[in-house]
C-alpha cells in the first residue's frame, strides 16, 4: 500500500477547491442562482475517463459549510437523462448521477466516503478503506437525515434526449460521519481530500467525469489516490 507521505506528494498538483462559510440559513430548493451559492466558488467537473461521449454534460457544482453540515449543489446541463433507480442505496449511478467522495481527515486518506445521487433524487452512501471491496452503507434512518432537493422526477423513464439543465442539492449532517471514521470538523485551516464526479455509465450516452484528473485504464471512481484538495477558509 502507498504510505501517507507517498500518497500526500501526490496531491501537490491536483485540484484545489477553498470551501467558504454559508452566510445566514440556507432553503434546500436546488436553487443553483439563490444568495447563498454566491459566496462559494465554482466547481468544474470537466475530466473524462474512458471514452469521451458523443455528448458532454456540462457540470458544475458548489459546496459551503457551517459548524454542523456540508453543503453541496450540482448543476448539469444535460441530454439523455434517464433515473429509474428509486430504492436508497441502489445502483443509482447507472442513472444520470452525480457524486461526492471524500476523506475527511488527511492522517487516514484511505478512509472516504461516497455520497452518489440520481438525477431523481435518490441517495447512495457508504463508507470505504481503500483497497478493501467491502464497505459499510448507511442505513435508510441515516439517509433521509440528509436533506436532497431534486429539480427533476423521482422518476424520469423514458430518457429525456433534449437539452435540459438540472440540479441536485443537499445538507449533509456532520454527525452521520463520526460512525464510520474520524473527523476532522470543517473550520478554516482543516483541509479534506475529495473529488466530484459525473456519471450516467446505463443510458444511451454513458459517460464518467471528474473535477480532480484521475488516471486510470478504465473508469473507476474509487481511487482516493487521486482525490483533490478541499480547504476550509
């Protein structure tokens, strides 16, 4: 296995996202333009693995935080849109997908999390050591303390093959994590390791991007080695 040292030298060159503080209560609505989301810088998730598809998806994302949650938004402007996985923990990445992994404490950058949700709303979480298969997935109590707006359908079958924008929003509840791993709690100066992805691999486009490059023969997300920067301001 790559050594701490190792695997942080890594990271020297790789995508740097600085992580603002929300300003006042935030609505989960999957409002990309609402006051808030002006204060956070934007995330372009813009790097393909595997073979590059006929169409590219535009995606964009933001995250914030505060003493007790994350929060993120995803914007995609998007063709070909199909969701049909409605059972939390579900395949939910064969679907228009869009996702977040993350180590949340850099002494155990091997230890992250993947929060994965469908264009429709429905969420896949668990929790990974890196290079173990097994994982450890929230349960359905556990789910639905994350707050998720969805702009589309639960449900979205047959695919939209138009151009059509849509957006995934969440709060993410900093107490979930502690379960599973060690924390370290956003404040400015702590910095996570992460990366944002971009997924639809069972429509009739499929397609995986990333916002930090991730060099790998075929399309594999679960690769914390090559997991950008996230730094607390």
């Amino acid at each position: 296995m790559v050594s701490y040292f190792t695997l942080d030298a890594g990271f020297r060159n790789k995508a740097i996202y600085k992580v603002n503080r929300i300003k006042g209560v935030m609505k989960i609505d999957g409002n990309w333009d609402k006051p808030q989301w002006r204060h956070a810088n934007i995330i372009h998730i813009d790097n393909y693995m595997g073979k590059v598809p006929s169409y590219r998806p535009k995606t964009l994302a933001r995250m914030l935080y505060d003493n007790e949650n994350v929060y993120l938004i995803f914007k995609v402007e998007d063709r070909y849109v199909r969701s049909i996985v409605e059972d939390n923990n579900g395949p939910v990445s064969t679907d228009a997908c869009v996702e977040f992994f993350f180590s949340p404490d850099i002494s155990f950058p091997f230890h992250y999390f993947n929060l994965e949700i469908n264009a429709g709303g429905t969420p896949l979480m668990a929790h990974h050591i890196f290079p173990q298969r097994t994982n450890q997935k929230f349960s359905n109590q556990e789910l639905t303390k994350i707050e998720i707006a969805h702009s589309l359908p639960k449900k979205i079958d047959p695919e939209i093959t138009q151009s059509i924008t849509w957006t995934i929003e969440y709060k993410l509840p900093l107490v979930l994590l502690g379960k599973y791993s060690s924390v370290s709690l956003p404040k400015p100066g702590v910095i996570w390791r992460a990366n944002f992805y971009k997924t639809a691999s069972k429509t009739s486009n499929p397609h995986w991007i990333t916002w930090s490059p991730v060099k790998n023969e075929k399309p594999n997300f679960h690769l914390p080695q090559f997991f950008g920067q996230l730094q607390f301001q």
